[in-house]
C-alpha cells in the first residue's frame, strides 16, 4: 500500500478511503491485512467508543492511571487503530519528526505479527503494552524505544519526584552495541528538545536480559552481555519465568521445552536453565544518559 504522510488530511472517517489510510498509517502487512480492513469497516460498538474514551484521557498525561475498560484485545487494536489520528495530532502539536512518529506507530502492526506468532491467529496479545504508546510518551528511536517515566527511588542520586527514561528494546534483530549507543545519544537530545518540562538525567530498563544468570553464562563480548553491561543495578531481580520463553521463542508456557529449538547460544542457555530447575528472573539497572555524562 503507497505510503501517505502523516500531515495529510485524513478522508472522511466513514469512508473505506479513510480505513485505508488508518491501515497505511499503522503499516499493516499483507497477512492481517484483510481482517485489520474488516475489524475497521464496521461501526464501533459501545465497548470501542468507551475504550477510545479511555485513550482519550490518558494521551498527554504522564504517569497516567492505568484504566482498563475491557480485556478484549480486538476491540483494544480497533481503538488504538482508531485513535491514530488523535495520537498524530498531539504529537505533531508538539513538532515531532515525521520519521520517529513512523517508526514508533510501526509498533502496532509488530506485535499483531508478534501475536499471529504466539497465538497462531489475528490477535493482539500485547495490547496493554501498545496503551502505552497512546499516551504520548513512548518513542522509537533508532534501535530502542524510550518511555518518559517516574523514576524509582532506588536509582542513586535521583531526586524526589524525578523523570527517568524507561528503555525497551523492539524485536528488530540484534541489538548492536553501536545502534544502542545512537539510541541513547538520541534519546538525550529527543526528550530534551520535545519534552524540556520533564528534564531527564538517567534511563532504566527491566528486563530478563538483565538477570544476572545471564552475565555469568553469556560472553560479555556478545550483544546481549554488551547491552546488559551498559546497566548498573539498583535492586534485586524479581522471578519472571516466563519472560525468557516469550521473548526467546514466542510461547507462554514457561514449561514446554521439548521441541524447541537450540541453534542459538541463548536459545540453548534459557532451555537448559530450565531444564535443570532453575528460574529466569528480571534485572532492574539504570544509566546516565549519554549527552547528559559529556558523551558526545
């Protein structure tokens, strides 16, 4: 589908040309292409309208409360398919570049395949996570993505009521150590220049990639120990044992192993964990931003 911009005006909203455009704004793929037009073309029911509600009252708010009106994930992709054009507005309100809106809407149709995969069916497993890019604070930039967020208490020398950057890492191949480090430099710049009220000195990320299992097993040479090594932790890791499964191999049972594959390093070493008993855990660690430390 021809790509369109961002600042065009959209086509009348009960139009099958404005369900295209929704569709080309969020860069659906062929395989849920048909069923992305279909859950579009109908009329929204009360539980869309009250979801879009939702949405409505938390974009722009930082820290919003987490309001969930429904758990059904159709009608959270509806809503957040048809909230983009509210979504659009306020950032471009804000003068955000027309590529880092791209990139960081591309996330919806990411986890509708990430969901095909997991669920084996159109779906949108993940829906609660896409909320929060509807808030206005979430954006890709470069290989991570970045969250303007309360920062916990436990990071040293943070102050009273400080804003941090939550990092997250979208499933886009490898993390390269040179990418991670332009994300960072971005992220600095980005919410310094887009964001000045909520001045940011460190990032954060919560993630399995962290476990400290990991830094022991993996060489600290590979991406994986590269990135983690970025982090210093400010609190203990929590048992997660799902997470490796689900972002190592896509599947919710932490338990089913057999027949999985093992060509990878790491593929081998959440199995073999596993396996032998033991419980994937997530790490907490932080960073100075780079452009914050005198890193050019």
């Amino acid at each position: 589908m021809e790509k369109v911009s961002m600042e065009s005006a959209s086509p009348d909203s009960d139009s099958a040309e404005y369900v295209d455009w929704l569709i080309t704004l969020a860069n659906i793929h062929d395989e849920d292409l048909a069923e992305v037009r279909e859950l579009l073309l109908r009329t929204p029911d009360a539980a869309v309208e009250e979801t879009l509600m939702v949405l409505r009252s938390r974009l722009g708010v930082f820290d919003p409360p987490d309001v969930i009106s429904t758990k059904d994930e159709l009608v959270w992709l509806e809503a957040l398919l048809r909230f983009l054009p509210e979504q659009l507005a306020w950032y471009q309100s804000r003068g955000i570049p027309e590529a880092i809106l791209r990139a960081t809407v591309a996330d919806i149709d990411r986890h509708v395949a990430i969901s095909r995969t997991t669920k084996g069916r159109f779906s949108l497993d993940t829906w609660k996570w896409l909320t929060e890019h509807a808030t206005g604070t979430l954006y890709q930039l470069g290989r991570l993505q970045f969250q303007l967020i309360s920062g916990p208490a436990q990071i040293p020398g943070l102050k009273p009521e400080e804003a941090i950057l939550g990092a997250h890492i979208p499933q886009e191949g490898p993390i390269l150590p040179a990418a991670v480090s332009d994300s960072l430099a971005q992220a600095a710049k980005f919410f310094q220049q887009y964001f000045p009220e909520n001045p940011v000195r460190f990032a954060n990320c919560i993630s399995w990639l962290l476990d400290p299992y990991l830094a022991k097993h993996l060489d600290p040479r590979s991406n994986i120990g590269q990135f983690a090594g970025r982090f210093e932790s400010y609190d203990l890791p929590l048992d997660s044992p799902g997470d490796a499964m689900y972002f190592t191999f896509r599947i919710r049972d932490a338990q089913s192993t057999q027949n999985l594959p093992r060509e990878t390093a790491l593929q081998r070493l959440v199995l073999d964990r596993i396996e032998s008993g033991g419980t994937w855990q997530v790490g907490r660690g932080y960073l100075t931003l780079p452009a914050l430390a005198g890193i050019s």
